[in-house]
C-alpha cells in the first residue's frame, strides 16, 4: 500500500495541473495546449502578484511589470530573429527622446547618404499598463521591419497606468509623432516624407488610431502619415456586448471581464462599476445620441457572417452616475472609433488585422467599415484561426506559427503600400 502513495501523489498533482491549465478553446485555434500553457502562465502571474501586493510589497501592476521584465532578461539573448533574442546584425538601436517622450530608435543597415528610407511609428500593446518597446517581442518586431524594409522604426515609451491615466498616454504618443513628422528630424534620419507610417496592436492600435486622426485634422502639422496599420485595435468602450465580446468572452488572452477592468483603469474610473459596463449600462439611450450610437451600431456596420443570431444590448435608462463620472467615455481620442466621418475621411489608407478568437474583432471590422463609408482606402486582413495577442507571439518560449503568419502578412502589406 505504501509503494502505491507516490503513484496517487503523482496522478493527483497531473490531474490538478492539467484542471489548471485545460481552458475550453475554440476549434479553430491552432496549437492549443500551448495557448492553454500561456494562458495559465499568465493567470499564475497575476495571483502571484495579487499575493505580493496583498503583503503591501508594491502595485500589483508594477509587479506584473518586474515579472515581464525579468523574463524578457531571459529570452533576450541571442544574436539572430531565429534565437529568439529579435537583434538583427547591422541594424543600429538607440534610446532617445522625442519631445520629452522616451523612444527606441532601429536605423537600417541599408540606404545612407542620398538615400531616402521609409518611417514608422509603432505603439506598443500591453492594455496601457504593461509592455515596453524593449519587449522581446516588440524588440524582434521593429527590428525584422527596420532591415528588411529598409526602414526607420520609433517605438514609443509611453507613460502607462498606474503612474497616469488617459489622456496623457496618448498626448505622448501625439507629441512624439509631431516630433518624429517634423522636417529636421525626418532629414536627420533621411526619411522620405511621403512615406511614413503610423502602427500599433491593442492598445496600441488605440493609440495609432487616435494619432493618425490627431495628426490628420491639426493643420499645423505639415507632414502626415501615409498610411496606418492596426493590428487587433481596441477601439471603443461604449458596447461591451458585440457578438465578438460575447462569442470570445472566455477566450485567452484577453477577457472580456479584463478589457473592460483595462478601460477602467485607463480612464480613471472606479473598478467597482465594472459590473455596470459589463451590461451597457453606461450607454444607455438617455446618455448618448442617436449620432453616437450610430458609430458603433454593429447591427449595421458588421458583416451579417460576424453577426450570427447576437441582439443588441441597449439599455433605456441606464446609470446617471456612469454618465456624469466617465465623460471620457465619449471622447474620440479614447475611443477613436467615435469619430465622426469628416475626421475619418482626412484619414490616411489603412491596414486592419482582425482575429476572429478575439474580443476586439468587431472594433476593428467596425472601423474598417467606418473608414470605406468615409472615402479611406482600407485592407482589411482577417484571421479565422487568430487569437488576441498572437502578433507579439513570435519568439521563444512563446512563439507560435499563428504569430509568425500575422507579422509575415503585415510585413508584406507594408513592404507594397508604404
């Protein structure tokens, strides 16, 4: 009896592992005991850190941060793409700043005096609390589009909560790209001016997609961007209820339950009325214009193959409360899929990458319909077996072919329309 104990211990700390670890996924998901694996990575993180701040050691966010951090220390080395560490021999990366906002910097190897190169912008993700551009895969990213497109990319260091709220990561990002746009700095880096691009994923699809209309309608700024790429941008937070929301709400990585804690915290807002976004009750028909509505109405803006048998969630009366606390809420700059169509339509092209095992699928699909009804050229690339977050997917130990295939399209799209 005694020789059987290990063979229960070991059989029952299987079993509580693989319940830990197994999350239902969609059939679609390609390799999805990895997703599974990630996923509960991450769930770890977050108790541990709750943990830790429970102690009252540090915010939890800035424990996440030290935990990301240090793994990214692990995984940064290496002198290739293919070793997992993103360095790309001949590609020059300096820490600088830009109007005050620090930025990283990747000059290509290739072009030099008398030749004009192309320039991009790029925001990180990381729910504007997380992330960095020294990610490892930020990191891999900006330096594969700097060599092999011959390009100047900035990435973006933000400020993130909860050291400040909205709107101040976004006016870092403006006056970063007012900087970047400005005839010395594009001449110092011999950019050509006709080619410069603004990109991001997540939030930081937000944050490009709010920039390139700041951008487009301020006057002042001679320069603009030719083109946005957007990869899975979360563009809105007046109906938590699209069918993408509803359809992924369980889905990895992204929650519909932590999208709608990320929009709290971004904006300022007591967490305690997240049960109250999570039922539209702060876009009911008393608090917002029929107009407004009309901007994220996904029953028409929607692909009837994305709408399914989903209904929409309108709430009559709704809180006055979430009205008169979260004015933000309305603010195009948060929420750029707000925006009325004469600033859509001074918008430059746009790529959107939409996955369909992702909450924010129906953000970007909006947009990108919203954009057409505007005049803007549009591509949109949409991935049936994709899942929120995959794009930065693409170095070791979290590298996934899913991944791979997302930065490969956006590299291509890139490589022959900026």
């Amino acid at each position: 009896m005694m020789r059987l104990r290990p063979v229960v211990v070991s059989v029952f700390l299987t079993v509580t592992v693989g319940y830990y670890v197994y999350t239902p996924l969609p059939e679609s998901i390609q390799e999805p005991w990895r997703l599974m694996v990630v996923s509960a990575g991450l769930r770890t993180s977050v108790h541990l850190t709750s943990v830790i701040n429970w102690l009252g050691y540090d915010h939890y966010i800035k424990s996440v941060r030290q935990l990301s951090e240090s793994f990214y220390g692990l995984t940064k080395s290496g002198d290739s793409t293919e070793s997992g560490g993103g360095v790309v021999p001949g590609v020059k990366v300096s820490d600088i700043t830009f109007a005050g906002v620090p930025v990283r910097v990747y000059e290509p190897p290739a072009g030099g005096e008398g030749h004009l190169r192309r320039g991009l912008m790029y925001f990180h993700g990381g729910d504007w609390l997380l992330g960095s551009a020294e990610r490892w895969s930020n990191d891999a990213l900006n330096h594969m589009v700097s060599d092999e497109l011959n390009t100047v990319v900035v990435s973006v260091e933000y400020r993130l909560y909860p050291e400040v709220r909205f709107p101040v990561p976004y006016l870092d990002c403006l006056a970063a790209a007012k900087h970047f746009l400005s005839a010395e700095v594009l001449a110092k880096y011999s950019i050509d001016p006709e080619r410069v691009a603004v990109s991001g994923a997540s939030v930081g699809g937000n944050l490009a997609a709010a920039v390139a209309q700041g951008i487009s309608t301020d006057d002042a700024v001679r320069v603009k961007f030719s083109i946005q790429a957007l990869i899975y941008p979360m563009l809105q937070a007046l109906d938590f209820n699209t069918p993408s929301y509803l359809q992924n709400q369980d889905v990895p990585v992204l929650y519909r339950g932590l999208a709608v804690r990320f929009w709290l915290q971004y904006l300022g807002v007591d967490l305690s009325l997240q049960p109250q976004l999570l039922v539209n009750n702060h876009s009911s028909s008393h608090h917002v214009s029929p107009e407004l509505r009309a901007r994220v109405n996904w029953t028409t803006l929607l692909p009837l193959r994305f709408k399914k048998d989903h209904r929409p969630v309108v709430v009559d009366k709704g809180s006055q409360r979430l009205a008169k606390e979260v004015p933000a809420l309305l603010d195009a700059r948060a929420s750029p899929l707000l925006a009325g169509p004469e600033v859509l339509a001074k918008c430059p092209r746009a790529y959107v990458l939409t996955c369909e095992n992702d909450v924010l699928r129906d953000d970007g699909l909006m947009y990108a319909r919203r954009l057409r009804d505007a005049g803007v050229t549009v591509t949109s690339s949409h991935y049936d077996d994709g899942f929120h977050g995959c794009f930065s997917f693409i170095v070791w130990p979290v590298e996934f072919d899913i991944g791979k295939r997302l930065v490969r399209g956006y590299i291509t799209w890139l490589q022959n329309n900026l």
